[in-house]
C-alpha cells in the first residue's frame, strides 16, 4: 500500500462504516430528543415547575395541624394550667401554698386544629395563576429547546453527509494529482519537460493530500457533534439525502418561545397583584379540638371556633410592589423585543434560502463546466500542448465549484430547517 492510499484509507473507511441499516434524520431527532442530556435537564425543570404550581394552588386548601405529648412539671402555672385542662380542680387546689409550690405534675394531652383562609387580599389566587402561567412558560420553553436540538442535529447530520462527499471528491482530486505527478515525473526523467515542472506536480499532490486530510477532519468533527446530541456514537448509513427536503414550510405555527415569553408575561402580573395583595387584611377562621388527660378514662376535652382578620404592614411593601411592576413592564418588552426578532429570523431564513437555491444553481453549472475543462486540458497535456499550469489551474476551480455546490446545498437544507424553528413548524417535519 502506498503512501498516498495508506492516507485515503481511514477516511474511506469512515464514510463506509455507516452502510447499514438506513437512519434518518428524524430517526437523529428522535434519538437526540431522548438521550440529550441538556433536554432531559429541562424535562425535570418543567416536572418542577408542574409541582411548584400544584402547590400555589394548594395554597387556598385548609391547614391540618395536629399535635400530643407528654408532660411534666412543676411550674406554677403550668401546674394549675395542666390540672385546669385535666378537669380535675378542686377547692384545695385553691390553697396558696398548693398554688405556689405545687407538686410536680404529669399529663398527656392532644391538639388538632383545622385553619381555612377566606380572604388574603387576592395574593392565594394570584400566587395560584402566576404558578400556572410559570408551568405553562417552562413546557413552551421545553418545546422550544427540543427544537433547537433538533435543528442542531439537522446541522451536524447534514454536515456529516456533506463532508463524505467533500472525502469522496478530495479523494477523487487526490488521485488525479498523483496520475499528473506520475506522467510529468516520467517526462522529467526523459528530459522532456523542466525538473520544476516535477517539482509543481509533487507541490500539487501534497496540497491534494493536504486537502483529504482537513476534508477527513471534518467529516469526523461533524460525526462527533451528532454523536454528543445523540448521546452515542452513530454507527447508522445517514441516509436522508440534503436534496430530498419537504416542502418548504410556508405558514406560521405556534412558536413554543413566544408562548413561553407570554406565560412568562402573565406570571410577572399575577406577582404584581399579589404584592398589591400584601397592603390588604386577611381573614380566616379556625377551628381546634383538644384533651388533656391524667389517665387513660379521665381528663378534659375542648373545642374552640375562631373567625379573625388581621392586617400586617411593613415599609417593605411598597418598594415590592414596584419591584413586581418593574418586573411586569420588562417581562412585556421582552414579548415586545422576541415577537420582533421572530419576524426578522423568518425574513433571513427567506433570504439565505433563495441565496442558496440561486448558488446551487451557479454551482452546478460550475462544476460541469470545471469537470469538461479539467478532462480537456489533462488530454491537452498529456499532447504536449498545454503547460501544467493549465491543468493544475483547472483541478482548483473544479475544487472551488465543488466546495460552492456543496456549501450551497447544505445552507439551503439548514436554511429550511431555520425557517421552520422561526415560523413554529417543526423542523424537519418531527413532531413532538
């Protein structure tokens, strides 16, 4: 094996380990949608979220508390308290010298009580809709996230395919340079063409090798990237072609950002009626059963119902509730700035897809072109009737046209696939 082969070959290889079982790239989407490790981080921030709003609307439910213990004491007043609650007073219990200096006393007792809100100047259900609108917010901004990912796996999976064939055709040139370094090293040796004449043919197959190689280290750069989205390594044929695109999306869908900016939106104004929520009273009411006992059979019990309001102020509130306002107005900017800017990301997806159709068509035409050029000019050489620099200047613009064409292609998949994320669609048509 010669030298030149022994470098095509590991990527050679690379390209053809992949010519198994057919994968897509909604198979890639799917595949990263569920071993991304980033994505599953957020799965478990929108399961917080979820549980966080379960909670703000536990906040309106009433409040069990429930208490028993055992004591002992000789405190005054706990003494003669216990016995009170015991109902077990007597008329020595009355004696001053029993009041001051009373046995040590033992008892266990009970308490359960039962606490419902009835008004909390609208902070419980504020509290309870900003909580609703923050789970709402987190599952869009999931969304969202699952479609950039996806669109970053549309990138590496087209970027891989792209680099084998940018493999196959630095291979291709490779080969074509060491058939020229052949044929003019001959003439060198015959004494028919100028030893620098040699000396260009080997400057021009190194470069050639030089460009497998860098075309190699993209391929592999590309393939990690999809492997790391993926969460393994890709051992598949990728076998959705760039140019077998859907139909280019055309209506606008639900972008999952702008939901989530809007959820985000209404959260920030329920947080300023509850902070409004603070300036007013609260009422509630409360009721409670409890027993002390000095045995098993004897002791008290008691019940007590309570309705009550009260109101709290602190210098603090106000500055709260401007701090909530402000939160509020930047929350509604935010939308503002996002809805903005998701209308510019469509014009530019336009723009970058119509440039690219127009590229590939030039392309195309170029490569034709450089491939006729390139096979006239080898002949014409090999004739003796044109120098190698003629040839060698065909093989650069055949390598141009083809990294155009190329380039061209895979901006016009990925432009579609942008197009998609900034009009709501989903990209490459995988659905949720």
């Amino acid at each position: 094996m010669n030298r030149s082969l022994g470098l095509l070959l590991p990527f050679l290889t690379l390209a053809g380990l992949h010519a198994g079982a057919p994968f897509t790239i909604q198979d890639a989407i799917r595949r990263a949608w569920a071993g991304q490790s980033g994505l599953q981080a957020g799965e478990a921030m929108v399961d917080r979220a979820r549980a966080e709003a379960e909670g703000f609307r536990s906040l309106c439910l009433p409040t069990f508390s429930a208490s028993a213990g055992i004591t002992r004491s000789d405190e005054p007043m706990l003494a003669f308290g216990t016995r009170l609650d015991q109902a077990r007073i007597t008329q020595a219990d009355f004696n001053p010298a029993s009041l001051n200096h009373p046995a040590a006393l033992t008892g266990a007792g009970a308490l359960l009580s039962v606490t419902q809100p009835l008004y909390a100047g609208g902070r419980l259900q504020a509290a309870r809709r900003a909580g609703e609108a923050l789970a709402v917010a987190e599952g869009a901004s999931q969304a969202h996230r699952r479609q950039q990912v996806a669109l970053a796996v549309a990138q590496a999976y087209f970027g891989a395919q792209v680099a084998e064939q940018a493999v196959a055709w630095a291979a291709d040139t490779l080969r074509q340079a060491q058939e020229t370094e052949r044929f003019v090293q001959a003439r060198v040796d015959q004494g028919l063409l100028l030893r620098s004449e040699g000396e260009r043919a080997k400057a021009f197959r190194a470069q050639s090798e030089a460009g497998v190689a860098e075309a190699g280290q993209r391929l592999a750069s590309a393939r990690s990237a999809l492997a790391l989205l993926m969460g393994g390594e890709v051992p598949e044929a990728l076998s959705t072609q760039v140019e077998d695109a859907p139909a280019v999306p055309q209506d606008p869908g639900a972008r999952a950002d702008l939901a989530a900016a809007r959820a985000q939106g209404e959260a920030a104004r329920q947080g300023v009626a509850a902070a409004r929520g603070t300036l007013k009273p609260e009422v509630g009411v409360s009721l409670a059963a409890g027993t002390a006992r000095y045995s098993l059979k004897d002791g008290g019990t008691w019940t007590t119902a309570s309705v009550g309001a009260k109101w709290n102020f602190s210098f603090s509130d106000t500055p709260r509730i401007h701090a909530a306002q402000a939160t509020a107005r930047a929350a509604e900017l935010n939308l503002k700035w996002q809805e903005a800017q998701a209308g510019r990301d469509v014009s530019e997806a336009r723009n970058a897809m119509a440039t690219a159709v127009a590229r590939i068509a030039s392309a195309k035409v170029a490569v034709a072109a450089s491939e006729s050029v390139r096979a006239m000019r080898q002949a014409r050489h090999r004739e003796g009737l044109l120098p190698l620099v003629e040839v060698l200047d065909a093989e650069a613009g055949l390598a141009g046209a083809r990294t155009l064409l190329l380039n061209s292609q895979l901006d016009w998949r990925l432009g579609r696939a942008q197009l998609a994320l900034a009009l709501g669609q989903p990209v490459e048509d995988v659905k949720e």
